[in-house]
C-alpha cells in the first residue's frame, strides 16, 4: 500500500469522519469511508481500516454497523445525545445575561458536539426564541474574575454603571459615585430573575451588598484578604436570594398573603413546593411567608389583580395600599394622599440594587 504524507493521521481523520458526518440516521459505507480518506491524501485498504475501527471502540467509540442490505457504519453514542443538546441551545439562546454574539459563538459550538445532520435540528431550534439579551459583553470576564477572588478569598474592585437615556436616541452608561471604584469583598454569585449578582461585604458600610454583574466593569481582582466571615456565615444564602424578589431592595417582613387555587403553581415556582398552605373559602389558600417589602413585591402582587391579596401584617397592608394610590395618581386617576410615600419606599419606577 502505497503511504502518503498523511497516512500516520489516518486514525484521527477516521475519528474525525465519525464524529462530524455520522449518526444512526446517516451511517457511511466502506467506499464511503475510503473515498473521505482519499480526499485527505489517504490511501486505505478495507483490511486496515476494519483494524483501525476496532482501534477506535477499544479507545471508547461506540462505532456500530448497520443491519440495512447496504452495509453502513456510524458513531452510536456521544458525550451529549441531540434532546440534550437541544435543552443546552435552548439555555443559551434564552438566557438574557449572555449576549447575541456570545449566544452565536457558544451554539456554533454546541453543534459541534453533534454530526453535521443532528446540527441543523439544533439550528433549527435556535430560531424557537427571540430574547432581549445584555449589552454587557465582558459579563463573561467579570464571572470569571469574581469566581478567582472567591477561591482566592480576595477582595475586588470595579466601576458600576447604570443605563440611562443618552444623545442620538441611543442608551449610554452613567457611573455610579461619580465613576469612583467600589471595593467590596465577594462571597457568591447567584442567579435571580435571569440576572447574575455579586453577593459581597462592603467594609466601609459593615454589611451585605449585591451587585448586577453585567452592570459591573474594569473588574479587578485586588491582594487584600477578603472581609465579612462572621456575617457570611450566619447567613442562608439560599433564603436571602428566595426572599429579595429580583435583588432589589426592602424590608424583610412576614407577610400572610391571600391567593386564587388558580394561582397555585405561581406559588409553587415564587416560594417553593414545600411551602405550607392554608385552605380558605371561596378557592382561595393562604400562605405565610418571609419578603423584601418594596415597590418591586407590590408590583409582583398587583399582577395577579383581584386574585391575590396582602392580609397582614397591617403596616405592610396600608404600605401596599398607599403604593396603589401612588399608582394611580401617577396616572391621574387619584389625588395623591402621601407624598412623603415615594420617598419612603423609592419611585414606583426605582429599582434599587446596591
């Protein structure tokens, strides 16, 4: 047999060939086989290379041969089945802190775990959603760096911004105190309302901040020991997250809330399965849970309209009713009875992060 320049690659394109062209549905023929060989200036005989796919199921590939009239071979089992493949394209292109280059770069890459033809089933479900995505592109980077000072027990540094209405129609960044970096000491990242958040201790202000990662920039990771144990340690992370509503601002309170039977599985996803219910009249069920009490749970609650109702506490109940009368005089439905309200608990279209 003659050898070509390529011929101690043989193997690996053969790999290569079973990975990116073959699946249960399009299995390729011996002539097959030795025709994509022959492109690569491959020359083989059906002996060798009988031998080298023995060679590569002992390595692990599952390569089996078809039963059809037609004899066939094609790569049975991958690291990721197409279903799977499907729910991690799905997460991308849904998920609103990843943007829409980084969304196209990571399903390209997806699909090459799959053959060419499982692929266009995958591009095909790209096109299921169409999601607002961030603006931020160095999110990824400031994941990466927040979770090296985290094993490192490092504090951070970094400018925050918001997006405000800038020249031209267009949205630009504004920094917060007057472009000054915040220093804080990093304990977790958390996931809420399809957001990422830094979960930090602000020494200069003794207590617990969080922050919006795609908000954050020119991350730093700084020498300096982080700070804020002894409060870290005390807290469930899990209950603080539960409890904050999308990471905004608010007293914590017990609060009894009143809702329809229809909104059960709302409760369900907002609390918990767990969550212990009780049957009132009418098909309604009233539970007792720990909130953030701020414009953002009052607007949560006013979506379900006239079934859900706060019950109590009293305080939080006139708090709630003062923030409708806000509301509609900010439409002018009603007079405004307060005005020391939304100073009180922040402008209906605030939303505190930090």
């Amino acid at each position: 047999m003659p050898k070509g320049a390529n011929q101690k690659m043989k193997i690996l394109y053969l790999m290569q060939l079973f990975l990116e062209e073959t699946d249960e549905e399009h299995p390729l023929t011996m002539q097959q086989i030795m025709t994509s060989l022959k492109k690569q200036g491959i020359q083989a005989e059906r002996k060798s290379i009988y031998s080298d796919l023995e060679a590569l199921r002992t390595f692990g590939m599952e390569i089996e041969k078809t039963s059809a009239r037609q004899c066939g071979y094609y790569l049975a089992e991958r690291t990721f089945q197409l279903p799977e493949l499907k729910l991690l394209v799905d997460a991308v292109q849904s998920s609103r802190f990843i943007t829409a280059q980084k969304s196209r770069e990571l399903i390209r890459k997806v699909e090459s775990l799959a053959s060419i033809h499982q692929a266009k089933d995958l591009q095909r479900q790209v096109r299921v959603t169409n999601r607002i995505k961030t603006m931020n592109e160095s999110i990824y980077y400031n994941v990466d760096a927040i979770h090296e000072a985290i094993s490192r027990e490092k504090q951070v540094d970094f400018l925050y911004f918001e997006w405000v209405p800038g020249k031209k129609g267009r949205l630009e960044r504004k920094y917060r105190h007057s472009g000054s970096r915040y220093f804080v000491s990093p304990w977790a990242l958390t996931w809420d309302d399809e957001n990422y958040y830094l979960i930090a201790y602000d020494s200069r202000a003794a207590c617990i901040k969080h922050f919006r990662v795609d908000k954050m920039s020119s991350i730093r990771v700084r020498e300096e020991e982080r700070d804020g144990k002894d409060s870290f340690e005390k807290m469930d992370m899990a209950a603080y997250t539960e409890k904050l509503f999308g990471m905004f601002g608010g007293e914590d309170d017990l609060v009894t809330l009143r809702f329809s039977e229809s909104l059960a599985g709302v409760v369900a996803d907002r609390f918990g399965k767990d969550i212990r219910i009780f049957q009132v009249e009418n098909g309604f069920f009233e539970v007792h849970v720990h909130v953030a009490v701020s414009p953002l749970f009052f607007g949560w609650l006013f979506g379900f309209g006239e079934k859900a109702e706060l019950i109590g506490p009293s305080r939080v109940r006139e708090e709630y009713t003062e923030y409708l009368r806000q509301v509609a005089a900010f439409y002018g439905l009603l007079p405004a009875e307060n005005e020391d309200f939304s100073a009180k608990t922040g402008s209906i279209r605030e939303k505190k992060e930090e």
